[in-house]
C-alpha cells in the first residue's frame, strides 16, 4: 500500500478533494492525507461539491503540513497541488520517493456569485479527479 500525502496552501480545498478521490478511486492500494502549508478553515463550497459525488468530507479538519514532520512520517509520495511557487514552500519529507507537482486552481480565490463559485469549483473537482483517475491508472 502506498502512503501519499497532498499538500496546498490551506488545506481547505484542493488537497482535500485529492485525498478523498484518491482514498475512494485507490481500490485500497493507497492511503491519501492532506495537509496545509498555512492551515485554514475547510471551504464549504468545495464540501458542497464533494457531496454532490457522495463524498462528505465536511468533518475533516485543516492540518498543518509541519504536524507530519515531528512524527517522522514518510510517504511514498508527496504531491503539491497548489500554485507552483506555493509548492516550494511544502517542507522536504524523509523517505519520500516521489514528489510530484499538480498544479491547480484555487477555489478559495473564486469571485462571483455562489452560484458561480460552485460552477468553477465543480471544474476544479473534476479537474482534480481526472487527474488521480489518470496517475492510478499509470501506476
């Protein structure tokens, strides 16, 4: 089973919906966490949206990528799905094989009406499903 751990700026959103996909498409091969470079509060709109494809993620918390670090825990994968400049701050992880970067949208910066914002964020989830779908499918 491989350990992977999806890192972004908040963890409110993209590293999220990456850890629910790859936990529900991942046949039970792989074992996904989330974590923030600087935690914030879960996105309800991306909740909104994952619970449109039965996935309720409304109790996961927003932790901190510096909580890993302490407990000396290694992953066999590391991937940033925030912006590439953001990605360089995400911290070196002992152990880690790969570290790949996904870079996304971020639904947090989303203007517009709600409607509007669950649109775009729907495009994101879709986005970011694909993009699991297509890395197990390699694997």
């Amino acid at each position: 089973m491989q350990k992977v751990l999806f890192v972004c700026i908040h963890n409110s959103a993209r590293s999220q919906m990456a850890e629910a996909f790859l936990n529900k498409l991942g046949d039970g091969n792989f074992t996904a966490e989330s974590a923030g470079i600087e935690p914030g509060t879960l996105n309800p709109i991306v909740v909104e949206a994952m619970l449109e494809l039965g996935l309720d993620i409304s109790k996961n918390t927003c932790d901190s990528v510096e909580r890993f670090i302490p407990r000396g825990e290694e992953f066999d994968c590391v991937i940033t799905v925030c912006d590439e400049t953001s990605a360089e701050r995400c911290p070196t992880f002992r152990g880690a094989t790969t570290r790949l970067h996904w870079g996304f949208p971020d639904p947090s910066g989303l203007q517009g009406t709600k409607e509007e914002k669950l649109n775009r964020t729907r495009e994101i989830r879709d986005l970011i499903e694909a993009k699991i779908d297509q890395w197990i499918s390699k694997g």
